[in-house]
C-alpha cells in the first residue's frame, strides 16, 4: 500500500510538473524567486483542482454503472444527512485554506518593495516607457525599434518582432529594484512575464512593485492595457546585469550624459546644412512621429492631423517648434523637449516643413531650439 501510495503522489504531483515546466501552454518559471512562487502555487493549485476533478468524476461514474436501474437497484429513501452536509462542507473548507494560505504568503511577498537598493521611476506614455533612474541622474525614453518595412509586411518579420527597443531598461542581478509606476496621460501596464511582475500605470497615481532577477540575461514584456491604437507597439525590454556589469554601465550612461549636453553646446555655434538635417529629420520622424502622422504625413483623418499641407508647418515657424517641443496639452502630442536632442528637434522640424511637397525651405538651427526650449523656461 506505502508503493502504492508513493507512485500515485510521483504520477499526481511530480510528473506533470517535469512534463508542463517547459511546456509553450505553461506558465513561465521565470528568473526571480518570486516568479518561481507564482509558477509553483499555480501548479500546486491547478493539480489540486485535477485531483479533485478525478475523485468527483470517479465517484459519479462509479455510482451511475453499479447502482443503474437496469441492475435493479433502488435509490436509498432520505431527505437529510447531517455527517454527509458536515462532509461537504468541512472538505472545501479545508482545501481553500491550504490554497489560501500559500497564496497569502506570495501575494504579501510581492507587495512588499521595502529595503530596496534601486529605484526605478517609470512612466507611461503613447507610446513609449520612460525610465528613471532615482538619485542617479540617469534619464531616457525606450522606443520601439522594429523596422517599419517589418511593421508594413514588406520584409520578413523577425523572432523579436515588435519585442525590441532603442534603449533596453538595464537593472542589476541579485539586487533588490523598486518600481515607481505612474503615466503622462492614460491608463498603461509594465508587464514583464519572467519576473512575474505587472503593475498599472495610472496617470495622476504611483503605484509601487519590485523584482530581484537571479539570472543576466534579456527579457521582454509588453504594455498589457489597452492604452490606445498603437498599444500593440508598446514593448518592455529588460537587459540584467551583473553588478560589476551595471555600475559600469551606469556610470558610462552618465557620462554619455555629459557628452551629449557638451555637444549640444557645441551646436549652437554651428550652421548645419538642410541635406544633413532633412536625413536625421526623416530618421527622427519614423521612430517618433510617423505612428500617428503616418510615414507619408496623411495622418489618421478625424484622429490625428496631417502634417502635409498643415497650416502649423507652413505657418510661423516658432509657433511650429513651440508643438514639437512642448505639446498640446488635452491632445495625444506629447512635449518632446526631453525625447530628443536639439539637433533632432531641429532635424525633424526641418523635415516636416521640407517633405511630402510643404518645400518652405526653411531649415531650422538647434540654436533656434535652444533659444525656444530658454524662452518657455522663463515664461515659467
């Protein structure tokens, strides 16, 4: 009976979590130990309810083939049991404390993002993630990365397909991160399966959750709210390092940082001409602006406006920089003084008023964006 007994627990309880781990309709093990608890109370849960389903099942068909009318059998003639309704209701009791307390436990553990070593702020927005690195002066927009030849069916899709971004989210190894998760407009979703993590991003609101990654490597997510008509081109990608590997990074990352404002300085001085700045104006424009305006400036009629032939980009040219740089407020235009460089920023501005036939021929100089970006400080 004891062999009996030991083959049914390995059959039950062993077996069909070796045989799912790995499984494509499984739930992730992930690469936290919080992952780890959610993939074991799952399955512990999930071979509870199987059990359970076979004993019922058993019963039932037991009972229906052995006390058959056709066998001649007469049904028992009661209204009330009390031991058989003490039975029922003890048993369920019973099972839902033992699935309710170690689902109490892991819940509590995933909320609890105290004695953190990092912090992280990360912020929603159509449609991008924008990270920041508390107390450390670290800042920056992750993007989609996917070609649009891809997004357009006119070359083949790859295995990362609408899963990769210019700037991965880079976080150490074996440390302990809090998440601040807030939005600049609607509701959004940090969704990252192998860390068991997903927390919404209210606008107007801080949420808070963590994560401690055991293993370096790269890890994708997506936004999983419907956040709009490009919710879909809303990645999550997270590349974990060592500690060696992150301090370096951070500390490259600041220093790029550097770099960058002495270059923009640097700009100011300088001329560019319009053929150098209608290139980085047409690249600037497919990763930020053509989702909305379309890659031909048509837009999305009675959604979003089209750029060709646009009163705005024929019209006074600060009052076009005044929109790239600071928005419209109650509109999906989002300020992009903090996306990108002056050197873009002008780029871009560049290119809207010099594509799709608008020919103002005006090329627009990142001092012109430096002296906008000044002007609208001290306006506040």
């Amino acid at each position: 009976m004891g062999k009996l007994s030991s083959t049914l627990w390995l059959i039950l309880f062993v077996l069909p979590q070796q045989v799912l781990a790995n499984s494509q309709f499984n739930m992730r093990k992930g690469v936290t130990d919080i992952s780890n608890d959610v993939y074991q109370l799952h399955m512990t849960i999930f071979i509870i309810c199987c059990v359970i389903g076979v004993i019922v099942f058993a019963v039932m068909f037991w009972a229906l083939i052995h006390h058959r009318k056709s066998k001649g059998a007469k049904p028992a003639q009661f209204h009330e049991s009390t031991k058989v309704e003490i039975l029922w209701t003890a048993i369920p009791f019973v099972i839902l404390i033992a699935m309710a307390v170690p689902a109490t436990k892991t819940l509590i553990s995933m909320e609890d993002a105290s004695k953190a070593d990092l912090t992280i702020k990360i912020t929603g927005s159509q449609w991008k993630w924008h990270y920041e690195y508390m107390g450390e002066d670290v800042a920056f927009y992750s993007i989609l990365s996917t070609p649009q030849d891809q997004i357009s069916n006119q070359v083949d899709k790859t295995n990362t397909y609408l899963l990769e971004v210019d700037k991965p989210l880079v976080l150490p190894i074996n440390k302990k991160v809090r998440f601040l998760m807030t939005s600049d407009d609607v509701i959004h979703s940090w969704w990252v399966p192998d860390f068991a993590v997903k927390k919404d991003a209210n606008p107007g609101f801080i949420n808070e959750t963590w994560t401690k990654i055991n293993e370096e490597g790269i890890y994708r997510g997506q936004c999983a709210e419907l956040c709009g008509k490009d919710h879909g081109f809303m990645p999550v990608v997270v590349e974990a390092k060592s500690e060696q590997a992150f301090t370096d990074w951070l500390q490259q990352a600041k220093q790029a940082k550097k770099t960058a404002a002495a270059a923009d300085a640097a700009l100011l001085d300088q001329t560019l001409p319009k053929e150098e700045l209608m290139v980085l104006g047409e690249q600037v424009y497919m990763a930020s602006c053509a989702a909305c305006h379309q890659p031909t400036g048509m837009g999305l009629p009675g959604v979003f406006p089209a750029l060709k032939g646009n009163p705005v980009v024929l019209g006074d040219i600060n009052d076009h920089i005044d929109v790239v740089i600071n928005g419209r407020p109650g509109t999906a235009m989002q300020a992009f003084v903090k996306q990108l460089s002056i050197k873009q920023l002008a780029a871009v501005v560049t290119y809207k008023r010099n594509a799709w036939g608008n020919d103002t021929g005006d090329v627009i100089q990142p001092s012109q964006i430096q002296a906008a970006i000044d002007a609208t400080s001290e306006a506040k």
